[in-house]
C-alpha cells in the first residue's frame, strides 16, 4: 500500500490503513485541507470545481470530497467523468477559488489521487503546496455550520465548451483537417478520452475513427502509460495499413502519444517537438520561445532555434514549466511525455488541444505521419534508476557526482543535468523512496545506453567508496 503526499497533491493506492495508503480518512482529512487554504484566500470565491476519470474508485472518492467540501462551507460544481485540461479551464471560467481532478494520471487502476487548482486552473504552487500539507498534518480546520454548508451542483456542458474553444483557435484549421480525410484509430485506456477524444475528432470533420478501449469503464485494457510496450493492440490495428493516424491518450487525457500509418511509435518526446514546430512556424512576426523540462529531448531546442527562437528549460513537474513559460512569454512548452501546454487556450497539459494542433500540422504537411517524423531530428532517451539502502544520503552522492564532472557544463536546479556535446545526463533523486532516476539522451541509442549506465557505475563507486 502506498501514500504519496506532495505539494501538488496526493495520491496512492486505494484500501489498507489511513495514512499508509489513500483511504476514505486520507481523503477527507486531505480534501478538509484544500478547502482551509481557500478559505484563507478572502479574494476568491469559496466554490470548487470537481471532475475525475473513469477508474472504479473514482466515484467513492467524488463522494467523499464532494461531501467534504459541501461540510467545509465550500461550494461544488461537479463536472462528472471528465478530463484534466477541461477542468482547468472550467475553474476560471466559473470564477472558481480552486479545483480538485480526482486521477491518477497514468498509475495503475488501484491507484487514485487528488490533483489540486488554485483559481487560474493551474497546478497550486509550492508554497500553497507546503501550507496545505502542513494543515493536514495538524488537522487545523473546521467544519462549517449547518446554516453555512456549500451547494452542490453538477454541469455536463463542459467538455463541448473545453472543444469549442479548440475549434476557435486561429492556429486550429477545421477546413485542413476536414478535407484531409484522415482515417484514425483512437486508444483511450478505457477512460474519459473514450468519449472526449472521438467528440473531438467529430468536431474537427474527422469521419473515420475506429474505436479501442473507448468504453469509460475504468478497467484498462493495458497499462495505462502511453509507452510504446504499452501499445501493441493500435499499432498491430496500425500495421494493417488502413489508417492514417494513431491517437493515445492516459486516462485523464493530458498526455498524447501518436502513432504512425505503419504501426511505428512517432514517440512521446517528440509530440511536443511536432506541434512546436508548427506553432513557431505560423508565428514569424514575434520572437518565439519555448519551455520544456530538464529531461525532455533536445530536439525542441533544436526546432526552436531553426525557427530564430529561444528554448529555456524548467525543473520537471508541470508547475515549474508554466511558471517558466511565463517568465519567458513561451507561445507552447510541455513535457517530454507528451504534454502540450498552449497558453493561447489555458496553462495546462491538455491531450485534445494538441490532437487539433497535430491534425492542422499534418493536414498542411499533406504527406503520411512518419514522413513528418523524419522531419525532426533523431534522438535516443535511456531512461534508467538505480535504488539506494533506505537510510543513503542521497545528496551526499549528488555532490559528489557533481565534482567528478565538474569540467562538463553542468545544471543543479532539479538534481544534477550533466551537458556534454550532443549527449546529456540527467540524475534526480525521489521524493518517496530511496531511488536516483537516469536518463540520458544521445543521437545514438546504443550511447544513450551506455551514457546512463557509466553514471549508475559512477554511483555504485561512490557508494562503496
């Protein structure tokens, strides 16, 4: 049983004991908190906004944080099966104080968590994070009185008001998309993306979609991680040579994976470098920039740079890209994971924007989609770990890898990114357990490899020593 309290949140696996998994008492005593910090905030309006996947907990956590938040004296507009970016953008729209997005992203069915707003539909921030974590800890709030308990009310109509908004990007081209008459296969882990997606496509004039695991049933047909292992029911449909395209999304529809005609990954890395490209190729009037994490591909810096931008890198974690890509007026950023965030629309990974985006990209390419894939540069991500004794000094080992390279170019803001010519290396440690997570990056796959496997040999050295 697991229990991962963060600053963005908290998640873990449903049953077992409170506190040593996320249970009915989690919940609540969690959900009890979020509400204390936006009652602190007088400037915004004491209202929630609530929406989930499809997972089997999902409703009895709904339940849960809905009756929480109605007892703290904070009302509720609950958006139902729903996805991550729609309520994002239902939060401000409502003049919301904050919203809560019952998923666990891509973990496991028995896994489910609480995905927290503050009043723009971002990400709260470290501070607020901090300040929650510390209420719950002391249980420092206070339930309201009968005459004072919020309202609830439910809303269906997001999701078509999350799609028109889409449609009514000026970067979005319903016309392209619709005369391209593109054949798609759609895989969404049998959750909300099974009906999201599909109403998407319908939207944009897509005519030919073949549905699998579209059922918002929350038993996933696979491991609900786009990863290429992950996907071998789309690309065998794929492989058959009778669609153009292959869309993946996880179950709470913020990350895109794509497939290609023949069956062949495009790659999650490289869903933002594509949709990059057009952007910054249809906006030569300003300077472009763009923002990914330190463990995303080069390959965006390489695009944005071709188009005369500049490309800056966030700390991993999606907060500290948005807040990055403020900073430095970004027109698009994400994460190598296949989150697109288009500031154009909201601050928020959002798997069906970048489906709008994509198509309008493709549709202009007017080639097949591994011949866009070729387009880019080719890069290789070894992503690794190595797992420590529980009681390692894990920055102790950070240091010293830092001295060992300290020749190279190096980046300390989020662990350790070692910058060498075309390669790089980056270590980060876990905040739950006694792990340090590699990844290196190469124009060679075999390098990449290699590159990621000296560190954890480097480490072992260090541990030893």
């Amino acid at each position: 049983m697991t229990l991962i309290k963060s600053i963005s949140g908290i998640r873990g696996t449903i049953g077992g004991k409170s506190g040593e998994s996320l249970t009915p008492l989690d919940v609540v005593k969690f959900t009890a908190a979020f509400a204390a910090t936006i009652l602190g905030k007088p400037e915004v309006n004491k209202k929630v906004v609530i929406g989930r996947d499809a997972r089997p907990s999902g409703k009895m956590v709904s339940d849960l944080v809905v009756s929480t938040l109605i007892g703290m004296g904070i009302d509720v507009l609950d958006l139902g099966l729903s996805t991550t970016p729609t309520v994002e953008i239902a939060v401000p729209l409502e003049n919301a104080g904050g919203g809560i997005i019952l998923t666990a992203s891509h973990n496991p069915i028995q896994w489910n968590a609480l995905k927290l707003l503050n009043e723009k539909g971002e990400f709260i921030s470290g501070n607020d994070g901090e300040k929650l974590l510390e209420i719950a800890a002391k249980e420092d709030f206070s339930f309201a009185e009968v005459k004072q308990l919020g309202k609830y009310q439910t809303d269906d109509t997001y999701l078509q008001k999350h799609i028109d908004a889409i449609l009514k990007l000026s970067s979005v081209n319903v016309e392209a998309i619709k005369s391209a008459n593109f054949k798609i296969v759609v895989d969404a882990v049998n959750s909300t993306g099974g009906f999201a997606v599909p109403m998407l496509l319908k939207a944009l004039g897509v005519t030919e979609i073949k549905e699998l695991n579209c059922e918002p049933t929350g038993i996933f047909a696979h491991n609900p991680e786009p990863l290429p292992e992950n996907l071998r029911e789309i690309s065998g449909e794929m492989k058959k040579g009778d669609y153009d395209l292959g869309i993946v999304v996880d179950p709470d529809v913020d990350r895109l994976a794509l497939i290609c005609e023949d069956g062949e990954p495009f790659g999650e890395e490289y869903t933002l470098v594509s949709v990059a490209d057009y952007i910054l190729s249809i906006n030569k009037k300003q300077k472009n920039t763009t923002v990914s994490n330190l463990s995303s591909t080069m390959a965006l810096k390489d695009i944005t740079e071709k188009h005369g931008g500049e490309y800056f890198s966030a700390a991993v974690g999606e907060v500290n890209v948005v807040e990055k890509m403020k900073e430095a007026g970004s027109i698009i950023g994400g994460e190598g994971n296949g989150g697109i965030i288009f500031p154009e629309l909201h601050y928020g990974r959002d798997a069906l924007v970048g489906i709008a985006l994509f198509l309008t990209h493709l549709a202009k390419f007017n080639k097949p989609v591994g011949f866009l894939r070729k387009k880019y540069p080719n890069y290789f991500i070894a992503k690794k770990k190595i797992e420590l004794d529980h009681g390692t000094d894990v920055d102790s080992i950070l240091e010293r890898i830092q001295k060992k390279y300290n020749k190279y170019n190096l980046d300390t803001r989020d662990g350790v990114k070692i910058h060498f010519d075309k390669e790089w290396v980056h270590l980060r440690k876990s905040n739950t357990e006694p792990i340090i997570r590699i990844y290196a990056e190469s124009e060679f796959e075999t390098k990449a490899d290699n590159l990621a496997d000296k560190i954890i040999q480097d480490i072992k050295e260090l541990m030893t020593a």
